[in-house]
C-alpha cells in the first residue's frame, strides 16, 4: 500500500490544539522555545546496554524541531535526515509548520528537489490534509518567517504540480488561484499540466476563466498554452474563442508552430470561415510547414460544406502530394461532396479508385452513397453496395437501412423492402422509423389492410408505435374512404396517452373534405382547436378548399373573415381555392373580384392563381382577359408552368384557333418545358376539329419518339378524325397499337369505332366491335345502338335491325323515341354522335 505521508495522530493529543490539528499540529501559544537545543551531532553514542533501556525517549517539540531544522537550514540534506529521525519517534506529531519549513529547505537545493517533490505527492495523495489555500498560505507565511525569497516558487509549483497530477483539480485551481493572490507566478510548464488536466475532464470554461486570471497579472504562457485553450475551444464549441485566442498570441509576439496553426485551423473550419482557413493554410505552408493529416482533413471538409468542391479536390490533389496519403475521412468527405454537386456517378468512381488505392471503406462511406444512389433512383447500386459492405464485415446501421428502404419505395419494389425488413428486425435494429417509411408506402398505395398487418408484426416485436405511425394509418384510412376507422384511429392515440398533433387533425380534415363532408371536417377544426393545437396555413387552407369543392363558396369566404379574425394571413394558396371553385361553378365576375380582393390585401398572385383564371377567361369566351392575363405573368416574371401552357393551349384548341395554340406550343418549348400527355391531347383533338390530321398525327409521331404516353383520349381523336376522313386502314392499325400498348378500350373509343365503320358500310366489322364490347364487359349505349340499326335498317337488314333492338332489351336498354322512329316508320336519323366526339 502506498505510504501515508502523515503517521496516525497520537490516542492523547494536547488538549489546546485546533481543529487543523486533527490532520496536523499547529502551535498554540502554550508552545515554548527551549533555552538551548542540543544538536544530534554531540549526543555520544550509546552502548549496547544503555540502548536496551526501557527508559522512554523524549518526544521533541515542535519549536524543537522548527529550531533544529533551521540550524540544518544550509544542509537540506541533513535536515531531511533529522526529520525522518524525529518521524519514526512515536507519538511525533507533524505539523503543517514543520512540513512547510522543511520544503522551503528541500527547495532551496538541487539535491534535494527530488526529495521535495516526493514529499508532496505523498502529501496530496493522503487523505488527511488541510486544504490548498490552507498550505499555500502557510508556506508563504513560512517564507517570509525564515527569509525564503518568495520569488523562488518551487515549492509553490511542485505542490501545484502534485494536485495536478493527482488529478485533484478542485485543490489544483484554489492552489493556483492562492499563488496568485500571494503574488507567488505559477511555472508555465506547471499551469500547461493544470490546464490540460482541466480540458481532459471537460472544463472548458473553467480553462478560459482560469486563463483569464492568468492574463490579469500579464501571464500569458507559452505556445503549448495557446494549444491548450484553442483545444479547450474546440471541446466547448467556443470555435470563434479559439481565432481569438490565437490572434491574441501572434498581437503579443508569441512564437508559434506547426501545431497552433493546425489547431486553429481546424476551429475556423467549424465556424465555419472557409476563406480565413485557407489563409491560414497557405500562411502555414509559407513558413515551411507541411500541414498534417487533421490540417487537411479539416479544411477539405469545410471546403464540402460550403460547396467549395473544386478547391477540396485541389486540396486533395495537394494532400497526396506532400506525401500525406489519402484517408477515409478525406474519401467520405470528397465522395458526399460530389453527391452534393449531383454528381453521384463521380463519387462512385471515386469510390472505386480510394478502394483501389488501398483505403478501406467504413460504414460511413456505404452509407452516403446507399443514401444517395436510393434518392436518384439508382436503387440496384444502393443495393449492391448494401451487400457488399455486408460481404467484407460491416454491419449496415438502421440509417442505412431506412435510405434503401426510401429507394426501394421510390421504385415502388415491395418485395424487396419486405424482405429488407424482415432481415433488419432479424438483425435487431429496425426502429420505428423503419416500419414507418413502409407503413407510409402500404398507405399510400391504399393497401390499408396490409399496412394493418405490418402494424400488428411492429406490436409483436416490441416496439411502440410513434405518432407518426398513427398519422400513416389515419392517411391509410382517410384514402381509402374509411373515414370512421380513420377517426377510430385518432381516438386510439389518446387512449395511449399521445396527443394529436397538427398533422394528425389536418389528414382528417382534409379526409372528410375530399368526402365532401365538410361539416365533418369542421368538426375536426374545433376539436383542434379546444385542444390548443394551433393550425397552420395548410390547416386553414384544407377547410377553404373543402367548402370550394362543393361550392359552398359563400361560406368559404364567411370562414375565411373568421379565420382572419382569429390571426389567420390568408395566402396565395388560400384565395387559388376559392377563384378555382368560383371558376368551376363558371362564375368567372366572382374569381375576378377576389382576384382583385387579393391583390389589394397585398398577396401577390401565382402562376396557379392566373392559370384558373386563364381557365375560366377562355371557358366564358372572354379571350381578351385571358390573353391579358398571360401578357401580365410575363410582365410579373412569373415562370409559367406546364399547367399554365396547358391552360392556354387547352383554351385556343377549343376555340380551333391553331395558329396561337401553335404559338404558345413553341413557346413552352422554346422556355424548356417538355410537354405532357395533356398537352399533346388538346393539341391533337385542336387540329383533328379543324380536319388536320396530318398535324394531328405529327405530333403522335413526337409523342412515340419521345416517349410521352399515348393515353386512350389521344387514340380515340386520332381514330376518329381518320375515320371521318375515310382512311379506315389506318385508323384500324392505331387500334391495333392501341391494344398493343396495353390501353383497354372505354365506350367513347367503341362508340367512335363502331360510329366510324358504319358510316363506312363496314358492318360486319362494327358487329365484330360489339362483341368484343361485350368480351370487356362493357355494356353499349342507346345512342350505339340507334346506330347499328339505322344502318342496317338502311341496308335493308330489317332482321339484324329488329335482333339488335332485342338485345337491347336483354341487356336492361330502355330504347328511345329515335329507336322507334327507326323501327316503326322506316326513318333512319343521323341523330348518333359524331365521330371522334
């Protein structure tokens, strides 16, 4: 066992001695100095006989001993010996006096520093010890008692440096702070350990404070001192403290190295401050300094994080060519830096290259890169590199998981996120979070059921649903129209002690909306608010475009000074609801007026905001306002949209005026836009109406050769306007392609067909039509056919005019008067729809 500096305080102690004197003897005033002192030196050497004696030894004083050790005061070697003579007597008492007098001695001689400073560490490693200010305080007084220079701070700094190493740091700092007081300068070499110690058990403040101090009696300390704070700053987050530090040192001429550029280089990179740190760096470089592997690795990383990318691959380039080689940090940086830039085929590439230079890839690395391949869809690399970190040992993280899990959704792959799953909850490390991102999927999908299942296997694994798992389930619910099993799961998260958050109230809102069940949704509203749930403008909005909807607009606009009252800013978003319901409802001098309403309020219109007014200009013929309120978007700089082009086109086609629908085609164009299905629909059906098919069916070659998706609206225009053109082979061959491509006919493509062929005598192919309306199971109209018989009525087949007419009873038709008139009076009407209608 180590040995304790103080012997055990004798069973009878003075009675006149001071609580200290429990732990060490301090002198009273009934302590006397003998007249004399005999000195161990002339005490004559006993005999054996006499050194048997029983007779008890007298137990010096302590004035004897202060006396005795200052007759030894030029010897410290010999003062030492005395000491630990007089220690081994028992019942000797140790007082703080004798111990301090003793170090001043020990001090004041080189041969004996060892022997002072094993003093003091056996003194501060012992339990039994007044406290720092106590003995800092006696050893001055002891000073200044036996003539010891206080400018001679050994002792001081031996005892600080004890505390410090026996990482007594509260007695280290009230040490430190006693020195101070007593004008005695800490060694910096001794403050460096301190404050070291300091930053070791995260006092970063304490170590700024403690340097302050410092800096109030102009010690500064060396340049290792100035590492210590600015690694204290680091450890503090205090980055902007750590420059400071270090301009402070350069203003007082401190002599600085390698390190403390590296050091501070580091702190200005997390400011961040991405033009100072390179200033550094080259400064660091210009004093013939090669930066090290943090150096760098820090300033490549800020250089990434401020999107500096080109400068962190020259730094890079830089690195490698001091000789410093290329690290994994530095390769997670650079490959996250070109995901950042978009560029994920280089960071892959560059993946490959540090893996082929020898740097083996963590966990951090697969992971950006599975994060960021799943987010472009490049979902079979993500899961490459899945499996590979795997094959060479790494563990993947949950994090790592839910992003592939976020890619294999983005690629709609169920199978494969299953499965995914069932190996994470096998591995032990699917959270929450992870049964979220696919509860989310199965609700979107409208696969409430299986999302029902996936819930329960999440209950059974032990994990406690969050509420953003109940708000999947309610939007689950609410899409599939179950809006009572939504509501039922709202109540469950209350039962369970969550409350509802603004996002749980919205989905049901806006789920009793699309119902058209706005009281319901209202409902919804209040019981939010008695909750003291505040709505958000999405909140507010859902309810305005729920009561739009159904048209209820006058209430729509009673709700929305309602609101206004209750702190409500309406939005653009909030007035688009209502000008598209007045809109809808043709009441095109309403739109304008909250239009205007709008504007006056100061809430600048968008691009959606003018394309439902577009919309409602052309559908009342007001095509001036309409042109007007293109030429005012571009006079705005509002960016139209595919939406708004659409709108434009849309309106001129149904108006057949082609040259100006023509003109903003080239202009969607021409801005960048690539045009949709939607568009291409109301350009074809715009020429087929003005009987130029042969533009028509150029832009269905445009549509192929770009791969936009033909739908069934575009062959049905292209089929009928052929068909009214008489090219029947033709319109036929779309057909087929049609089908080819998987479209399944609906009754408008058979009633053009069927309409078609007959007006082209091609009955029996207008028959084979039928039939395979009834193979689809789609049941023919009246009007269908009204056709079929008038013309073979026509053609003088009375017997399959009269059989169709039959049929059309059989299938529940209630013929019309057209179908009678035919029959009965022999009048064959061209009252069928048109081709292509």
């Amino acid at each position: 066992m180590r040995k304790r500096f103080l012997s055990i305080v004798s069973s009878n102690p003075p009675e006149n001695l001071s609580p200290l004197s429990q732990f060490f003897s301090i002198p009273t005033d009934s302590d006397h100095f003998p007249e004399k002192i005999v000195s161990t030196s002339n005490v004559s050497e006993k005999t054996p006989l006499e050194a048997q004696s029983t007779e008890p030894r007298r137990i010096p004083s302590q004035n004897e001993v202060l006396d005795t050790l200052l007759l030894h005061k030029a010897d410290p070697r010999s003062a030492l010996v005395f000491f630990k003579k007089v220690e081994r007597q028992r019942g000797f008492l140790k007082t703080v006096d004798v111990l301090c007098l003793l170090l001043q001695i020990l001090a004041s001689s080189p041969d004996t520093h060892k022997d002072a400073k094993y003093l003091l560490n056996n003194y501060v490693f012992g339990d039994s010890a007044p406290s720092a200010k106590v003995l800092v305080e006696h050893l001055v007084e002891c000073a200044g008692r036996y003539g010891f220079e206080l400018s001679d701070s050994r002792v001081f700094n031996y005892l600080l440096n004890s505390y410090a190493r026996a990482n007594k740091i509260t007695d280290a700092v009230e040490c430190f702070r006693t020195m101070l007081e007593h004008g005695v300068l800490p060694w910096v070499p001794i403050v460096n350990i301190l404050l070291t110690a300091m930053v070791r058990r995260n006092m970063a403040d304490n170590v700024r404070q403690l340097y302050d101090e410092m800096g109030e009696r102009e010690l500064y300390g060396d340049c290792y001192t100035l590492h210590i704070l600015m690694r204290a700053c680091l450890k503090g987050g205090r980055f902007a403290d750590a420059w400071k530090y270090f301009e402070d040192g350069v203003g007082r001429g401190l002599k600085l190295d390698a390190a403390a550029y590296s050091i501070v280089i580091q702190a200005v990179c997390r400011v961040p401050d991405l033009n100072l740190a390179c200033t550094l760096l080259k400064k660091m470089k210009e004093l013939g300094w090669v930066p090290s592997e943090g150096t760098y690795v820090a300033v490549i990383g800020a250089c990434v994080r401020q999107g500096n990318f080109v400068e962190a691959l020259r730094l890079k380039d830089e690195m490698v060519s001091n000789g410093v080689p290329m690290n994994v940090v530095v390769a997670t940086s650079l490959i996250k830096g070109h995901c950042m830039q978009g560029d994920v085929n280089s960071a892959l590439r560059m993946f490959d290259e540090v893996v082929e230079a020898g740097v083996t890839p963590n966990v951090s690395i697969f992971s950006v890169l599975i994060d960021w391949c799943s987010k472009i869809g490049n979902v079979d690399k993500a899961n490459e590199l899945y499996t590979r970190m795997k094959l060479v040992g790494l563990q993947p993280t949950v994090f790592i998981v839910n992003f592939l899990l976020k890619g294999f959704r983005k690629k709609n792959l169920l199978e494969n996120a299953y499965t995914l799953l069932d190996e994470a909850v096998e591995n032990g490390i699917a959270s929450v979070v992870t049964y979220n991102i696919v509860l989310l999927w199965l609700c979107e999908l409208g696969k409430v059921n299986e999302a029902c299942n996936l819930w329960d296997k999440m209950i059974g694994k032990g994990i406690t649903p969050s509420l953003v798992s109940y708000n999947h389930m309610i939007l689950g619910h609410c899409k599939a129209g179950c809006m009572d099993d939504a509501y039922n799961v709202m109540n469950d998260i209350i039962k369970t002690g969550l409350k509802p958050n603004v996002i749980t109230y919205t989905i049901l809102m806006e789920g009793f909306s699309k119902k058209g069940d706005c009281d319901r949704a209202s409902d919804v509203f209040d019981q939010m608010v008695a909750a003291d749930v505040v709505p958000t403008d999405y909140t507010f909005n859902t309810i305005m475009k729920g009561l739009c909807k159904v048209g209820r607009l006058s209430e729509a606009k009673d709700k929305l000074n309602t609101f206004i009252e209750q702190g409500f800013i309406p939005t653009s978003m909030t007035y688009n609801c209502i000008i598209n319901g007045f809109v809808k409802e043709g009441a095109i001098d309403s739109a304008e007026s909250a239009y205007r309403e709008m504007c006056e309020n100061g809430i600048s219109p968008n691009v959606i905001t003018c394309t439902s007014l577009i919309n409602g200009f052309f559908k009342s013929n007001k095509i001036d306002l309409a042109l007007k309120m293109y030429d005012d978007m571009k006079n705005k700089d509002l960016e139209l949209d595919i939406t708004a082009y659409s709108a434009l086109i849309d309106g001129f086609c149904k108006m057949q005026d082609m040259e100006n629908a023509s003109k903003i085609f080239s202009e969607l164009l021409e801005a960048g836009l690539t045009p949709n299905t939607i568009v291409y629909n109301s350009m074809i059906s715009g020429f087929r109406n003005v009987n130029n098919m042969e533009a028509a069916l150029n832009l269905h070659k445009e549509m192929i050769n770009s791969k936009i998706p033909c739908d069934i609206q575009i062959y049905t225009s292209l089929i009928g306007g052929l068909l009214k053109e008489g090219k029947l082979s033709f319109a036929l061959d779309l057909y087929s392609e049609m089908l080819s491509m998987g479209i399944v006919p609906d009754i408008v493509m058979y009633t053009v067909l069927i309409n078609g062929l007959c007006n082209r005598g091609q009955l029996e192919k207008a028959g084979k039509i039928l039939k395979e309306m009834d193979g689809n199971s789609i049941t023919p109209t009246v009007l269908l056919y009204n056709t079929l018989i008038a013309v073979h009525f026509k053609e003088g087949n009375l017997q399959e005019a009269f059989r169709l007419h039959d049929e059309m009873l059989d299938k529940g038709l209630v013929p019309d008067d057209t179908t009678y008139d035919i029959l009965v009076n022999g009048k064959v009407k061209r009252s069928y729809a048109p081709i292509g209608a």
